[in-house]
C-alpha cells in the first residue's frame, strides 16, 4: 500500500493506483454480494415491498400531522432563538409566506384572464385579488427605517 508512484510514468494516477492496490478485495467483495443477492432475490425483493407498504399505512393511516397552522409552529420555535436572529429568520419566514400568497394570487388572475368569458364569482375574487397584490405591493419593506 505504501508503493512509491513511479514519477516517469505519466498516465498512471492516483486512483489507478487505488484500484490495482484494492482490486483482489473489491473483486471478493463483489463476489460475496453477488452470491448473497442471487441466493436472497426473493426475500430482498418481499423485504422491499412489505418496507413500502409499511411506509405507506404509517404515513397516511397511523401517523397524524400535527392540526393547526404550520406557521405557528414555526412562530413558536422561533422564539426559543436568541438575540436578533429570531426576528430576521420571523421576517424571513413572513417575506416568504407572503410571496407565496402573491404567487398564488397571480396564478389565479392569470387563470381568470385567460378564460373566454368570466362568471360574476370570478370578477368578484378578480377584484379582491388585485386589492391583495396591491396591498402587498404598497406595504412598506421591513429593511426601510
């Protein structure tokens, strides 16, 4: 392992090094794990399976998400961070949520727009929409003082 890499020989490199130091054990190992896949294909395979029906009973039958807004959650953890950092990561969380909000407004009227012809119930959201963007436009940033 401690061979001294022959400078004058220029294509050899490290790597190539590696593999012709740890080929006899690379290969014995490949060896094993193909005997023991061969032999256990079925049993691998009914492991796989069973772990994915598992994953899927337990995520949406056993496990329960937490009810409530996720974001007060997130408030309430953030207030156990000290110093100033818990307001810039509040302000980021509240920057964040509202471009969502503003993303989403945007794909609804973009939606709206592009029909043909608009119900009275899609003017009315259209009108509140636009009020929303606007609002969110108009709100003074948190950086100004």
């Amino acid at each position: 392992m401690f061979r001294k890499i022959p400078s004058k020989v220029r294509d050899t490199t490290v790597f190539q090094e590696f593999k012709n130091e740890f080929s006899p054990q690379v290969k014995a190992f490949e060896g094993l794990a193909k005997t023991f896949l061969d032999r256990y294909a079925k049993v691998i395979f009914s492991a796989m399976i069973l772990l994915i029906v598992a994953s899927f009973i337990l995520t949406f039958f056993v496990l329960k998400p937490e009810s409530g807004d996720q974001s007060q959650g997130i408030k309430k953890e953030l207030n156990t961070i000290p110093g100033d950092l818990g307001g810039e990561l509040s302000a980021l969380q509240d920057l964040s949520s509202r471009a969502m909000q503003m993303n989403e407004l945007k794909t609804q009227i973009e939606r709206i727009i592009s029909q043909k012809s608009i119900s009275k119930e899609d003017s009315i959201y259209l009108e509140k929409a636009i009020e929303q963007l606007q609002y969110f436009n108009n709100q003074p940033k948190e950086d100004e003082h």
